[in-house]
C-alpha cells in the first residue's frame, strides 16, 4: 500500500478518482467499477475500484481522517 496523488471529483456529496500518479506516470480512471465506505474505524474510509486506460484494474483508498489517498492494489491486464 502507497500513497499517490489523485485528481478527484467531488460533486453532490460523491467522490469520483480521475486520475493519479504511480510510478512517475499519470494514470487516466476510464472506469470507476465499484464503490464501497468502510465504516469500521473512527473515520470512514471510502474505497474504488477502477479501470484505467491501460485496462490494469485498481484499488484506491481516501482515508477520511487526512484526505490521503492509497493505492491498495493493481491487478495487471494480460
């Protein structure tokens, strides 16, 4: 787990990762494929799955206690 730097939407209460940063390149969300809050801990932790262009499929994390983002896991295409 590392944490990236995301460019996200916040638009009527709902979070939506556009893209982020890993390895020294951007990377485009093509697809949020699900979403689901974790509400185990003090402070509820949103996470995403997603698509990017590459089709590699993601996990990000937005802890809300500091607004960091994680990146949990890459499921590479092919």
């Amino acid at each position: 787990q590392q944490a990236v730097a995301v460019r996200a939407d916040f638009q009527g209460g709902v979070v939506t990762p556009v893209s982020f940063r890993h390895a020294g390149r951007e990377q485009r969300v093509a697809r949020v494929n699900a979403r689901w809050v974790d509400r185990a801990g003090r402070h509820p932790r949103f996470h995403f799955s997603v698509t990017v262009e590459s089709g590699d499929v993601c996990e990000l994390q937005l802890a809300a206690a500091d607004l960091v983002w994680w990146l949990d896991s890459i499921t590479v295409e092919g």
